[in-house]
C-alpha cells in the first residue's frame, strides 16, 4: 500500500486538494500497477511562522 505524505502550507481550498490527489493517485496507480483504493494520500499543512529557511521564517520572507 503506497503511503505518499504532502507537506505544504495552510490556506489552500478544497478544490485544488482535491485536483491534487487524483493526480497523484492517477501517476501511483500507473507506476506501480496498484489499485486507487490502495494509495493513502496525507495532507500536513503548516503555517509559514512555524518554518525558516537561511535563518528567516517564512511568514517574512
């Protein structure tokens, strides 16, 4: 059972999730000949205060 993990930041509606993944179960299910129900996607979101890159949080980029 394919196990893929998305991380990105809060604010997205559910439309674009959505759209999202079924594009990523459709590119699973054909890699790896496995069926829709098999693929477990999970979405973490996190706001862009709790990241940094270079020393500066995200949220002040």
């Amino acid at each position: 059972m394919p196990t893929v993990k998305i991380e990105m930041w809060t604010g997205r509606s559910l439309d674009p999730k959505r759209s999202m993944i079924q594009g990523v179960t459709k590119a699973i299910v054909e890699a790896l000949n496995v069926p829709p129900e098999a693929v477990i996607i999970k979405i973490v979101e996190g706001e862009k205060s709790n990241a940094a890159r270079g020393g500066v949080l995200r949220s002040e980029e």
